[in-house]
C-alpha cells in the first residue's frame, strides 16, 4: 500500500451506475474523493468512471450483486488490502417493486425487495464497518424515502423496506455515537428525476422534478463536510 492510498479520502457508492448513485458518486469525485462505484451493470459503472476522469476526479469500478453476500464480503477484503480503510459509505441501492395493494404482494417479490433494500444493507454495514473505524471520521449515508416513515396506499413493500433500513442505520448510528468516530445519517431525496420515480409516477414530466445532481451534491457535502450524529434531512427543491 502506497503513502498517497493510504492519505487519500475514499468513499464507496452503491447503486452507482445510473441516478442518485451515480450523481452522488460524481459529486464526490469533485470534493477529491477517490470513489468505488458499486452495482450490477458494468457498462453503467463504466460510463459514470468515464466521466469522473475526464472531470480530473478517480474512481474504480465494482460491478456486483449486493443480493450475494459473498460478493460483498471479497469487495470489503479487497478495499482492505489495498486501502486499508473507508471514509464515506453511501447505501443507496434499491429496488421499487410493484405498487400494489399490501394484500396482493407477491411474496417472492417481498423477498426480493427485502433482500436487497434490507438484508443486503445490513450485509454492507458488517462487511465495511471495521474500514469505516479505520478512518478518521467514518460516514454512512442512508438513501431513504417518505413513503417509510408515512405509509402511502400500494407502496407497504418499499415503505415496509425503508422503514426496516432506516430502523438499522439509526440503531447502528446510536450503537456508534459515544464509542468511535462513526457516524450515520439517513437522507430522503424527496421528488427526483429517476428510473425508479419515472416507473412510480409514470404520467409526470420529469422537468417538474429537480435533478439527482442536486441530491448528489448535497450527500457529497455531508460525507465531505461531516455531520451530527443521528443526522437527518429532506432535500427539497
């Protein structure tokens, strides 16, 4: 391990290829962060790593399924030895699922949407929390919704999966804030021009929404700029 890896200030995105993660990864980029850009499509990954370099900004690319636990814990080995410690964690990776009335949700899709908006979460906290110790003021940024905190009429699996989220980065964060230097806060984006909003709300036009950059900017502030522990905040506008 190099002097300059160990110095430089890393943080990981997962959901990274496209949206929120790839605008938060691109954002951080710009603060001087070297950035791990997570998820399942290589080409997306490749296109955000592409534009991170030509703005004079590094990153390396990590295509993998976060359903796959194994997976996680290698890509956790890997920054290890070759970093030795994690600065900024942004778990933003998601899935929506069908918007459906809650007694007709399909339990291998619940599964599925828990595995991944849950399950593989929880798996990201275990597998980077001794690397977020290492650093001298670990961050984890939770990508949360409204709908897990006030539940909306056919959205009780994603509510039900942002709700669960939100219960464990505030018990971790909690569990973290009088004994180390980690700290967690939870984001809601609010109304952002993504896949997954175009899916939900597929009537509206996007130009009446803002930008994912303008999220990715504001979570590149706080893992750039530190925050409170417990932190909380809605981006509006």
């Amino acid at each position: 391990m190099t002097d300059s890896n160990k110095t430089e200030r890393l943080s990981l995105v997962t959901g990274a290829s496209r949206g929120i993660g790839a605008a938060t990864a691109e954002a951080l980029a710009r603060e001087g962060f070297h950035v791990v850009l997570v998820a399942r499509t290589a080409t997306g990954l490749e296109e955000v790593e592409e534009r991170i370099h030509d703005a004079g900004g590094s990153a390396t690319i990590a295509p993998l399924d976060l359903t796959d636990g194994d997976s996680i814990a290698r890509l956790a080995t890997a920054i290890a030895e070759r970093w030795g410690k994690l600065d900024g964690l942004v778990l933003n990776a998601a899935t929506l699922g069908s918007l459906t009335p809650v007694q007709s949700i399909d339990a291998k899709e619940l599964s599925r949407v828990m595995t991944l908006n849950v399950i593989a979460q929880q798996a990201l906290i275990s597998a980077f929390d001794p690397l977020l110790r290492r650093s001298s003021g670990g961050r984890l940024v939770a990508v949360t919704s409204s709908v897990g905190r006030a539940p909306r009429a056919y959205w009780g699996a994603y509510g039900a999966s942002k709700a669960a989220l939100e219960t464990l980065v505030e018990a971790y964060g909690e569990e973290q804030r009088n004994i180390g230097r980690i700290r967690t806060a939870i984001v809601d984006p609010g109304a952002t021009r993504t896949v997954m909003r175009a899916r939900a709300f597929p009537g509206e036009d996007p130009e009446t929404v803002k930008p994912a950059s303008v999220v990715g900017d504001r979570i590149a502030a706080l893992l750039s700029q530190g925050f409170e522990p417990g932190h909380r905040e809605r981006i509006d506008g």
